[in-house]
C-alpha cells in the first residue's frame, strides 16, 4: 500500500495543474492516468498550438446549470495568473483572434510546463494505470489501481468528460460521483460540428471547404464568426459555438451577410449595372461556386438585376440574412471539443470543489457541470478549478 496526502485522478490539464499547486503546499502528490499518452488533449488542442486562455474570460463565457457557480475561482486565478506563468517559462504566444491566446511554437510548450511544475513541486505522475476501485474510509479514500493499492486523505477527480473518445475519454469520473451520491446532470456533446438532413446535404457537402463570415443565432444566442461547409455538414467556429446552445429539432438562423445591408448593395448594384445577373452581383461577397449552388437551394432565380419586380430583390436579400437551416444532429463525442453536463455544481463547493458532503472528495475541470465557449475558455475553467482545489486539498 503506498501512502500519500493526494491523489489526482486524469494526467490532464486540470489534474496537473492541481496537483502541482497541492505538491507547493508540501503535499505529497500522485497524479494516476490510464492513457498511455499524458496530456494527450492538450498537444492535439488549438491545432497543435494549445489556446490555454482567453484575455476576455469571465463567468458570462460558461454554460453551467447554476450560472454563478463559476464565479469565485475564476476571479481567484484568472486569465493573467496563468499568462504570467506562461511568461515565467518564456513560452513565445500570440493572440489569434477574440481574445484567443496560442503557443507560437507548440501545445507540448504547456504539456511541458505543467510536468515541470509537477516535478519542482514533488509531485509523482504515473500512467498507464487503470482504476479497479475507489474506496471510502475513516481517514480518507483507498483505491485499487493496476500497479497497486493507494491510500490518500484527499482524492481529486479531473478524468475529463466524453469528448474525443481516441485519446482516452471516459464516463468513470461521473461514475465516482455516482458512486458517492452525487448527482450528474444531463451529458452531450459540445462545440462540435453539426450534421444535416440528406436534403440539406445533397447541396451543401458540394460545397466542402468554402467557409464564410456569419451570424449564428439560436435559443436567443449569437456568434458572429466563420462558417465551414464540410463534407459531413458544418463546422467553424460560429458552428460550434452555437451547438453548445442548440438543442435537437431546432432551427439555426445564419445571417450570411452580417457586418452590412445586403439589399442596399444589391439595390446600389441595380442603379450602376442593371444588366447583370444576381449571380455575379452576389458574387462581390460569396465565392462564385457557393452562390451558384445557394441560388437555387435557396428558392431564389438567377436573373437580371433588372427583372426583379417588387420585392422580389428584398426577399434574395432576406433569404442570406435569415437562412433557417434545421441539423439532423451533431458529430458528437467523436469530434466534440468539450461534453455539457457533468458532476452537479449544486453539490461542490465553488470556493474549494469538494463535494459538500463527502469529506476530501474534489471535482474539477471538465467533469464538472461548467462548460466554457470555444476559445481557451476551457483551459481557463481547467486553470481556475484546478488551483482553488490546490489550496485546500
């Protein structure tokens, strides 16, 4: 049996960062991870580049069932903390877009940082190493693993959610907290391209790879971002954004020209070349081959600017700002950047993350019922979640 003061559960983002910050208080620290692979979701991340945060974060970019719950260890260890540790280790980054904060070189950059961290702080990291039991007892937790048996006074579950099963995902975190009488609410899958209907599909998969600016909106929720069409549907980060809000059998409206009028172009383009065709017109802002393909889908003829009688110029304009599309569904886990749902945040304490009643019994990061949009909001609940569990465990 060995003995330690903690054991983290999940080699991830979260679990390495508590893990580090409990080993600086002098604890002694495992971190146990199944995968044979550590922070495998942390190098494959941001495209290799690992967006660890966002310069924008606060509690209005999480999804969470008790909305506040996020607040206290966000405004505990924020975006700057992290960025300054980040510059402590003289990781070159840059700012992409929104706030979105990448590695210029390479996410094993931060991989590399957080087992650095782990290993100043003492802190063991073992992998390959499959959990058999989880036991409660007077003075802690015992746990039958596949390289023996473990005794620990505080237990810190950070196994993650159910995205991106390839890299080791799996529901044993929930089952914990199951297994503790905790209640885990509703999971599915986050962030993640939307599949169509076979109508929809027969169009658009044609058009695999254009990717336009857009307006997302659904369930009184917007992202003004970029549209991909792909092969299986669509993706972008407007897309994914807006899964994270939809719900099955709801429409998405995407207005596809969103920074400006799309009739006062079209009217101004009637005044100086009435002879042209829509096509050509709209073709001044959509790839050709899209609006070739969209016309039609659309419901709307391709003719003279000119033949356009009444409103018939107003309506082509309102079918690109109002284009109503209803998902067959999602990509699901398979390519989900995130899972909603998870360990119910009415059962953890927000200042600590242990459960309210279950004595050294911790859950953070993405097992937890907080889900962050897409853009290192997601690292960021990770940082935060993990840290204010490191103080205390």
């Amino acid at each position: 049996m060995k003995n330690v003061d903690v054991i983290v559960l999940g080699a991830g983002a979260a679990g390495l960062f508590c893990a580090a910050q409990a080993g600086k208080r002098g604890r002694k620290v495992v971190v146990l991870d199944h995968a044979k692979r550590l922070g495998g979701k942390i190098l494959m991340s941001g495209g290799g580049r690992c967006n660890f945060t966002n310069m924008y974060a606060s509690h209005e970019n999480f999804l969470c069932d008790n909305p506040h719950f996020c607040k206290s260890a966000l405004s505990r260890y924020t975006q700057w903390d992290f960025i300054g540790l980040v510059a402590e280790y003289g990781i070159a980054y840059h700012e992409k877009t929104l706030g979105q904060l990448f590695c210029d070189d390479s996410a094993k950059d931060i991989l590399n940082m957080l087992l650095s961290e782990c290993d100043k702080s003492g802190v063991t990291v073992t992998n390959q190493c499959e959990i058999l039991s989880v036991k409660k007892t007077d003075s802690g937790y015992v746990l039958d693993t596949a390289k023996g048996e473990y005794q620990c006074e505080s237990l810190v579950i950070a196994t993650g959610g159910l995205s991106m099963p390839k890299l080791g995902a799996s529901p044993f975190g929930y089952k914990v907290a199951e297994q503790f009488g905790l209640s885990v609410r509703p999971t599915r899958a986050g962030l993640v391209p939307f599949t169509l209907h076979e109508q929809d599909k027969k169009v658009l998969a044609e058009l695999s790879g254009i990717s336009l600016v857009a307006n997302a909106s659904c369930n009184n929720t917007h992202f003004n971002e970029s549209i991909l069409f792909t092969h299986r549907g669509l993706s972008g980060p407007a897309v994914l954004q807006i899964s994270s809000f939809w719900e099955p059998g709801q429409a998405v409206e995407f207005d596809l020209f969103p920074n400006g009028d799309l009739l006062a172009d079209l009217e101004q383009a009637l005044q100086s070349q009435p002879d042209v065709q829509l096509s050509t017109a709209l073709a001044n802002h959509y790839p050709k081959r899209y609006v070739l393909a969209a016309l039609p889908y659309l419901g709307i003829e391709n003719k003279p600017l000119k033949q356009y009688q009444g409103k018939q110029l107003e309506q082509a304009a309102q079918a690109f700002h109002q284009w109503q599309l209803k998902p067959n569904g999602t990509e699901g886990y398979r390519t989900a950047e995130v899972t909603l749902g998870g360990v119910d945040t009415d059962q953890l304490s927000s200042k600590t993350m242990m459960a309210k009643e279950v004595e050294g019994l911790y859950f953070i990061g993405e097992v937890v019922d907080v889900t962050g949009w897409l853009g290192g909001y997601n690292f960021q609940w990770a940082w935060s979640s993990g840290w204010v569990a490191g103080q205390v465990v």
